[in-house]
C-alpha cells in the first residue's frame, strides 16, 4: 500500500516536470561553463553540453565530466601557482 501511494507521488512529480518544467540546481561544478544539475522533483539529471545546451546526463557524459574536472582543478591550481601565467627562472 505504501508503495503504491510512494509510486503514485512520484508519478505526480513526473507530471509536475512534463507539465511545467523541471526545476534544477546545480549539483556539481565541473568547470566554469559545465555544471551538473538535478531536478529537485524527479531527481532527472543533467549536464551541459559542449555546445552551451543542457542535455541529460549519462554515464560517458559523468564520465567526460570527471575528465575535465581534474583538468580545470589541475589548470587551476597551476594559475595558482604562477600567477602572472609566467615562470620565474628564479623561483625554480
Ligand atoms: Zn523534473
């Protein structure tokens, strides 16, 4: 009984999302520009595309997404390091 009526709100929620829009928030920064996103009534996730667009997340979307999310923090933590973008001969 309690399945059905746990099914049955679910069931709305995905009525909720056809009939006005799902309604995200951003989960995880990826980089700047990419985002993983949720919706917070079917739990339906996605992700930017490489052309701006959202579009669902999938598992090799997940997985192109953990790529470039070590190389934005390595490309990060290197402008952290040289902050002018310059090496120093000195400082190494
Ligand atoms: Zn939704």
């Amino acid at each position: 009984m309690l399945l059905i009526i746990i099914k049955k709100i679910k069931d709305l929620k995905n009525l909720f999302c056809k009939l006005f829009q799902h309604e995200i928030v951003v989960k995880t920064d990826v980089t700047k520009i990419v985002k993983e996103y949720e919706c917070i009534h079917c739990k339906k996730q996605f992700t930017t595309s490489d052309k701006g667009k959202l579009i669902p997340l999938t598992t090799k979307r997940k997985e192109t997404n953990k790529v470039l999310k070590s190389l934005y923090q390595r490309r990060k933590k290197i402008k952290k390091l040289i902050p002018n973008g310059r090496l120093k001969r000195s400082s190494l």
